[in-house]
C-alpha cells in the first residue's frame, strides 16, 4: 500500500525532470537555423502523429473514429474554434455509433 | 504591460481553452482510473498520480508496473520512455519565454507540460504567457485527477457510447491545432501528413508496432521534424520581439 506512493513519486520525479530541465537550462533563443527549424516543426509532428491512427482505436468501431477524423479537419479548416472541432467531433461519432452499434 | 486585467483575462481565456481538454480528460482519466484500480490503487492514490504526473500513457504504464510489482528501476526506465516526448515540447516551449518573465514560472508551467497544454500553449501567437497556463491548468488537472479517482471508484458505470464519444474530444483538439497552420504552411502541412501516414505505417509494420506508442511518437517525432528541418529550413529571425 504505501509501497504504491513510493511508486508514484518515483514516477512524478522522472516526469518533472524531463518537463522542467529544458526550460531552466535552455535560457536564450536558440541560433542554429536547423534546431530552431527542428523545434517549430515539432509539436505539429507530434499531434499529428499522436491523433491518427490513434483516433481509431478510441472509437467502438473504426468508421466512426474515421468519420471524426474527415470531419474535424473539415471543421477546422474552415476556421472552427478549439471547442467547435472538439464538439464536432464527439457529435460525429456518437451518432454514428448509435446507427452502426 | 503586464498590468492585472490583463492577466486576468488571460486566465479567464485560459480557463475557457481548458474546458475541451477538461472534458476530455475526464472522459479519459476514468478509464485510466479502471487501469489504476486493476492494480490496486486507492481512489485518493489514483487521484494524487493524476494531478502530479497529468500524463496519460505514463500513467497507464506505471499502474501496470505497479500492479506486476515491478522494481522501482523499472519505474523510473519505463517513466523516462513513456514521457520524452514532453522533453522535446518543453524545449520548444524555451523559444517562447519572454526574458521578462519571472523566473520561478519556469518551475511551475514546466510542471503541466501535457500534450493538449501544449497544444493550446504553441497556438497562442507570440510568447508564452504564463497566466493562460495556468488557467487551463485550473481547469484541466481536477478533471484529469478526480477523473482517475472516479474510475477507480465507480469502475465502467459511465456506458461506453459516452465514453467513446468523449474520448475523440482530444483527438479533436489536436486537429483544431494543427490544420489551420497546415493550411497556410506548405512544410506544416507536410509534417502533418508525414505524421499522419508514418504514425500509421509503425502501427501496423510488424516489430515496429511492438514499441510502445510513446516511444513511436519520439522516434517518429525527432525523424519527421529532422527531416523537414533539413529540407524546408524555416526563415531567419525576424529580429527581437
């Protein structure tokens, strides 16, 4: 039992360092072209390689998770706001699990 | 500059862009929670993990470490995996620090670097603020953590078409992220869809596939960005903001 808060400060001290050491150590604007290009293209990467295929697994049938993807592109292409893209996105997929589950 | 409205209404719009992410966090956490009461947590330690780690798929591997009763090296290996993503997010996140900012917010933003913060954090233009941070956070972290708690508690009480429904909200938001810059930037739109297909390859690639999708992320990550890095450099600083 106490064992288990051992096991979660353990893991809180290792993801606070990883979190925190970049922005204390990195103080000034980086020079290099290439790591700046690196680090701007980065967060774009990461989402998009963590919203797909991810997107289908979280759904109970894959057309439905598809379904959210074509429709949440859609939605922000078109300038839809944070909440709007999220919102469309769960509508999409509950009506369609109500049609196909 | 910095004078209170200011910082209020960045909170306020911070608490605003939190509310996405605080649904569905919820949504998630209390799968999470059935995770973490799988391998023995109590409601009050699921809910304590949450608001120190606020990280998903590090947390769903320390419970099932925790639950295999795992050595506490392995922990802290598997911690360090799971979680180098936010390493590489945090140093983008540097780029965005005004020199004017106090110091100790360093230690404090630093600490909810999460994949949907950051997300809202880089949309923002221009530098980092720390009062929308916090804003978000103030909303965000008691979903995410009394989220766990309530699964560990009530188990699968919410039905599944609500959770699967709920659980595209993140998904959403990454893409309210990503597409109206892709739409502007050719190289943008490049990592987006590189992302997209080479995320999906290394899920169904046999062995490839074995990794933890953490570790697909950084690796896919560092490869992707590297890459486009070389190839479409971006333009010479636009001198000081």
């Amino acid at each position: 039992m106490s064992k288990n808060y051992i096991y979660i400060f353990l893991a809180f001290a290792v993801i606070y360092a990883i979190r925190v050491l970049p922005l204390t150590i990195i103080r000034k604007p980086i020079r290099s072209r290439f790591l700046r290009s690196f680090l701007y293209y980065v967060p774009y990467v990461t989402l998009a390689v963590m919203t797909f295929p991810a997107i289908i697994y979280a759904t109970s049938v894959p057309a439905a998770g598809i379904a959210a993807l074509v429709v949440g592109i859609a939605v922000a292409w078109f300038g839809g706001s944070l909440i709007t893209v999220a919102g469309a996105c769960c509508a999409v997929v509950f009506i369609i699990e109500l049609i196909l589950v | 500059m910095e004078n209170k409205t200011g910082r209020s209404g960045l909170f306020i719009q911070g608490m605003r862009d939190g509310v996405p992410i605080g649904l569905g966090y919820f949504a998630v956490a209390f799968s999470l929670g059935i995770a973490a009461r799988d391998a023995g947590l109590t409601p009050f330690q699921g809910m304590l993990a949450s608001a120190l780690c606020t990280a998903s798929a590090g947390e769903y591997a320390l419970f099932t470490l925790i639950g295999a009763g795992a050595a506490y090296w392995e922990v802290a290996l598997v911690t360090l995996i799971t979680n180098a993503r936010y390493f590489l997010m945090s140093c983008a996140l540097s780029q965005r620090i005004s020199p004017l900012m106090r110091n100790y917010h360093r230690f404090t933003v630093g600490a909810v670097v999460t994949d949907e913060i950051f997300g809202i954090t880089i949309a923002r233009p221009g530098k980092l603020e720390p009062a929308y941070n916090y804003g978000a956070i103030a909303v965000a972290v008691p979903c995410w953590s009394v989220g766990t708690a309530l699964g560990i508690m009530m188990g699968s009480i919410l039905p599944a078409r609500a959770v699967s429904a709920l659980s595209v909200a993140l998904y959403g938001m990454f893409l309210a992220i990503i597409i109206p810059p892709a739409k502007k930037e050719g190289p943008v739109a490049l990592c987006v869809a590189a992302g997209f297909i080479l995320s999906y390859a290394a899920a169904v690639i046999p062995g490839v596939s074995a990794m933890s999708t953490g570790t697909q992320t950084i690796l896919l990550t560092v490869l992707i960005s590297a890459v486009i890095a070389i190839a479409f450099p971006i333009k010479e600083e636009p001198a000081d903001e």
